[in-house]
C-alpha cells in the first residue's frame, strides 16, 4: 500500500495570497488535510484578486468560514486546535497575539501543535512590522543584484515572483521536518520563516563566488558567451547553456569550416571576447529554424532547449510525457499539475476543485464534534 | 533537549555542482549526516569551477573517495548502503545503472534506502539525457516567459540559477517527505526529481492567470505601476511594492499637494497610465536619497524597501538583526548562512569547514567496518 507522507496530518492555513497557498497545494498533494480558515464574507483576497490563480493553487483543500475577531468565533478556532497538527499564518507580526492565537495560547490547547508564520521580514528585527511584497524582499536579501540586464542598472522587475515561490519551498519543507521532529519528541514548535531570510540563502553562494575573485563583477557573473537566449529564424526562441568548456568545444564543432567563431575556440579567448561572440552566435542562430537548431545541437551534445511561451508548455513533449498537466474542469486550457517530483510509492490524490467560501465550514465543525444546531447558531450570529 | 529533524539520518551525496549541493547543505542544516562520495583525485567539478562556493555550499559534510567504476570501489559503495538512509545522485539518466547503482540493485542491499535521482528533464521523456543547465530549464518550463524586460524580447539570461535553486529545494523536501513515509511504512523508495518539471511547477498559476483573462499579456503581467526599481538622488535603488489599492492610496498620500500622480488616485487611471505613471515615479525618487524615501514611506505603510547590492546585504540591519550570518572563517567577506528558518525547538550546529577531498574516507569506511590496513589496500589500487 501506498502511504502519503502527510497523510493524516490536518493543517488549519490561515494564510493568505500566493506564498502560503502554493506551500499548502504542495503539502496537499504530500497528503495532507489542508483546511483554509478563511474570513467570513470576503474571505482569501487571492479569491477576488486572481480568480483563476486561486482556482489553481486551492484545488485539493477545505475551507470554512470562521470571524477570528468574535468571542465564538476564536472557540470554535480552539476546538479546532485540537485535532489539527500545524497551523499556518501570514499575518502581520503581532496580529496573533492580538487574537490571541499565537503560538504560546495555541500550544496550551495542543502541545503537539506546529504553528508555522510565514511573513515578509520574519517575526523579529526593525523591519518585521514593514509592508512588502515579493520585489521588497527581492531587493533587501540582494537577489536583484543579480537580476536584470548584466550591464544594465542594478535591478528589474520580474514577472515570477520568485521569494513568494521560496518562501512557499521552505515553508512546508520546514512544516515537513517538524512534523517529522515530532515523530521522535512528541511535541510541536514554533517555526519563523521570513521570505528574506529565505531568499538570502540562495544568495550566499555568489556572494562567496564574489567576494573571493575580483574578477566576478556583476556583468562577468551574469553574462557567459553561449549561455543566453537566441531568437530563430521563425521568430521563436532557443537556449544555450553551454556552461563548461566540453559543451563549449561541442558547439564549435557543429559550425561550418572556417567559420569566425572557430577563432574562439580557447577558454581564454571566449571570455575576452564575449560580445563578439554573443553578436555571431545570435546571427547565425536567426539565419535557421528552431527545430533544425535543437536537431543540430542534439546531434552533438549541445545544452540547447526551447523556450515555450506560457501556453507552448502545455505541447512540449518532454512535461506530456512525464504526465504532469491534469485536468482542470474550471479552466480547461490552464490545467493542473501533479505534485512536481515523482515518488514510487506514493500514489497521487485525484484532484478536487478549489472550494466555494465556507463550503466545509459545516462538515470540519461536525467532525471536531459541533451539533448541526450550535453551528446554525453561530453562523446566525455571524461567528463562522 | 532540542532534536533536529533529520538527527540520525546518513545521507551518500553522488551530486556534483549547486543543485544537489545545496539541498544536501539544507539536509545537513536540519541535523542529517552528509558524507559527499566523490572520485578520487578529480571530486565534485565545482571545487575547481568555482572554489569559494564549493567552501560555502559544502560545510558541515564529509567527503569520501570512491572510485564507482572498479570492482572493489563499488564493494565499499555496497558497504555504506548497509547503514545508509538516502543516496542522492545527480549522473545523467542511465548512469547508475551502467555502474549497477540503481534503485533495484541498493534495494536488495537495504530496503530502507530512498533513493533520490535530480536530472534536468527527469528519468523519463523525450529529452532525458539531452545535456541542459539552468537557462534551458528555465526555457522549457515556461520560466522566460516571465523573465526579462516586459516589452522586451520574452526571454533573458538570469544570474540566479533559479531553476538550480527551486529543485534543490524540491529535492531536500521530498527527501524529508520520503524519511517520514518511511517511518510509517519501514521502507524506503525511489524518488525522481526534474528541474523542469519543478520550475514547471511555479508556472501553473501565471498560465492560469493568462488563460482565464485575454488582458493579462506578459507585459500587463510583468509590470504594474508602484511596483517596480527606482534609482534615488545619491544613486541608491530602492523598491515600491504597491500591489493592492490601499498602499497605492497610501502612496499617493505622501505626495506633495498638487503634484501629478495625483490625477491617478483611482485603480482604473492607475491601470491605464503605466508608462506616464513610472516615468513621474521615477524622476519624483531621483530628487532625494534613499533614506529619505524609506523614512517618508515607512511612515505611511508604503511597501518600500532599499536594493541592497551583494555585500551590501551584509550590512542590513534586518538580516544583521536577524543573526543570519554565520562567520566563514575561509572568506571573512562572505559568511555563511543558518538555515532560512527559525525553529523553536532545533539547536543550529556548529559550523565547520567544507572538506578536503577524500578528508573522511578513513573515518567513514571504519565506520561502517572496514579494517585500517584493507582502508589502505583499496587506497593503494585507486580504489578510494
């Protein structure tokens, strides 16, 4: 038999947007039971925002509606602590306490609690009770240092909001290993992620790499002769990853006799002359299509792949073949996507559709042991 | 007592370069016991690649030598599975089968392994023993479609390997994921990570996003007036990151009476003035220094943040307050890191050196029974 490593593990996810829910998608489809304590009435702004992103990233988990400001409210949310496992939040720093669901009062309830707070600058530190969004984080953990166009100003926009999806990784990497440190101690704990910190971490690596040669300047770190993209002659695109000398001396041999680029053909003289060669390169790429350059460059083992544009995905033969898109009755040209790594035994959850606002608010409660009459009641008065 | 999570927990580390470096360096974070296996002389490519990120990705493991292709180098590599949990291998696909590593082989050897095999394009498809790095990853998964600039061509280089990253992250938590299926099942399985497939992953809600509203083109989808990078008076950046109408109000609140941004108050002139909004952005935060900016903003609750380039991180008064960084005593300029999240209830360990090449290979293979003078014969024929 199959067994899911979150199986049996119920997440009440008090977050909200794109962070906390890609996390809670990903740890659904882990098996987990995700439960989404939403506000009553206007609920995840994710909702209203971004519809259809919502759809994607909500499918697969339960939400009711409970108001966390109401006396009855906050009871049925500390019945509820009882059988749950981890709660996630967003909140501000300090909104918790001010509930009184942080994570001191929670833990009296049920020790076995983990209480996970995702935030943009974590719980501690001058700057945890700053506004921010996914850019804010970028630029403070020096990310943008290394976005944009190499010789270019310092930073850019991007359209992939890059410390959100982080944060969402190690937020439930992080609910993972607790889960699993509670397996041997028996307790939960509290864990504090900060989407910079996290994005921080990705950043020691080049910034060790900088520190240490003078030579790697920001335009020399972000720019490499044959690692780029290269439009074709049917106006699609292609990549290059030539990154080690082989693949290199792989892409030399497939030219034609005599032509220039053969002149750089050392290490040395490709690093020194990197705008010549980019310049030929991208003149030679746009005189063929695509399909013949990702024939050619297969035949000789060149790092060379599509770029498909939003919708290309859904065609390209490698993800069909790995079966990752499933279908998704709401939306059928942007379909789901099973949980991205493949394990031999674990078996994948058929997918169940995002939920209406407070559609399991009924069912969640009866299970923690509420009658059908007291939660009439309390949705009478407004508290779920 | 504070207990890591993956306290106990021997990992065999086949990886070579960042991706599997650094989940194995998040693995080690969370208490696990990373012995690199590297071939003798030559070792991981990303010592001599880039020296100074070996130093930083690869702290807190051991390194063995083993030479996987001789008869008696694969009888050592048999020895360690007996009282290995996970091997990770990042060879082309097919490759441990060719040595007679694979999954059904180390199995009979322990049942409880996991076995975990990162590759670009996964173990199955059209493309899996195509070469590839980051950029083609990146391309295949529909990632450049939402990189670069937004009225630009739809794809650019990146000096965050983004892709390198994001699967590292997939690859420690479906190891996590793995150790506690196993404590519930006492066996161990095999597990398949494709980088692409992993970056695919964060594109389902932007193609979601796409498919549901024709106005959402790539630029309307990259770029939102008050979110975005503008240079200050003393050549500093700083970020806006004014997503929702409430901080754009309070934006405009900070103005000057009179002044221009004024005439796009509501969402829909805000929405339909992009250009002529940043371009009034732009020269309004060129007229003072950065700190000036953050003051005024920070006093209003504008999502506003300075660009802090590479070293500059250092000085943060977030990060320092944090306690992100870790002295390095190799590179005093570039730190380590802790591990991105704080938990309440696991002790961070102490830092040690990234090892010399081959530095454990007696301590390990005693370890697991091997007699100093048959250590020494399996040195003398290269064997280790």
């Amino acid at each position: 038999m199959n067994t899911a490593p979150l199986e049996g593990i119920r997440i009440l996810d008090l977050s909200r947007l794109t962070p906390g829910a890609y996390a809670t998608l990903l740890a659904a489809d882990l098996g987990a039971d995700v439960v989404k304590v939403e506000q009553p009435v206007t609920g995840d702004y994710l909702r209203t925002l971004v519809p259809a992103g919502f759809s994607y990233l909500c499918r697969n988990k339960r939400s009711v509606t409970i108001d966390l400001k109401s006396g009855s409210g906050k009871d049925v949310f500390y019945k509820l602590c009882e059988s749950a496992d981890v709660i996630l939040e967003s909140f501000r720093p300090g909104v918790c306490a001010r509930l009184g669901l942080d994570y001191e009062t929670v833990s009296h309830i049920n020790p076995r609690l983990i209480v996970c707070s995702l935030s943009g600058f974590g719980q501690t530190g001058p700057y945890r009770n700053k506004s921010g969004h996914d850019l804010n984080y970028l630029g403070v953990a020096g990310a943008l240092s290394l976005m944009g166009e190499p010789s270019g100003p310092p930073a850019h926009s991007t359209g992939i909001a890059v410390a959100d999806f982080n944060a969402s990784m190690f937020t439930v990497l992080s609910i993972v290993a607790a889960v699993l440190a509670r397996e041997r101690t028996g307790r939960g704990q509290y864990v504090d992620v900060s989407m910079t910190d996290c994005m921080a971490s990705w950043m020691g690596r080049y910034l060790a790499e900088r520190v240490s040669d003078e030579s790697r300047t920001r335009e020399a770190m972000m720019s490499r002769p044959g690692y780029d993209v290269y439009q074709c002659s049917d106006g699609t695109y292609v990549t290059l990853g030539c990154v080690e000398d082989v693949f290199w001396q792989n892409l030399i041999s497939t030219l034609p006799v005599g032509h220039e680029l053969q002149n750089f053909r050392s290490p040395d003289s490709r690093d020194a002359n990197r705008e010549k060669i980019e310049e030929l390169l991208a003149n030679l790429i746009a005189q063929e299509s695509r399909d013949h350059w990702l024939d050619v460059f297969k035949a000789s083992d060149v790092p060379a792949a599509p770029v498909n544009m939003f919708e290309e995905m859904l065609g390209d033969p490698q993800l069909r073949a790995r079966a990752l898109f499933i279908e998704n009755p709401d939306e059928p040209g942007a379909p789901y996507q099973r949980f991205p790594v493949v394990f031999s035994d674990v078996s994948s959850r058929e997918p169940v559709r995002a939920p209406e606002l407070g559609a399991h608010t009924d069912e969640v409660l009866r299970e923690a042991g509420f009658e059908q009459s007291v939660i009439d009641e309390l949705r009478k008065e407004g508290a779920v």
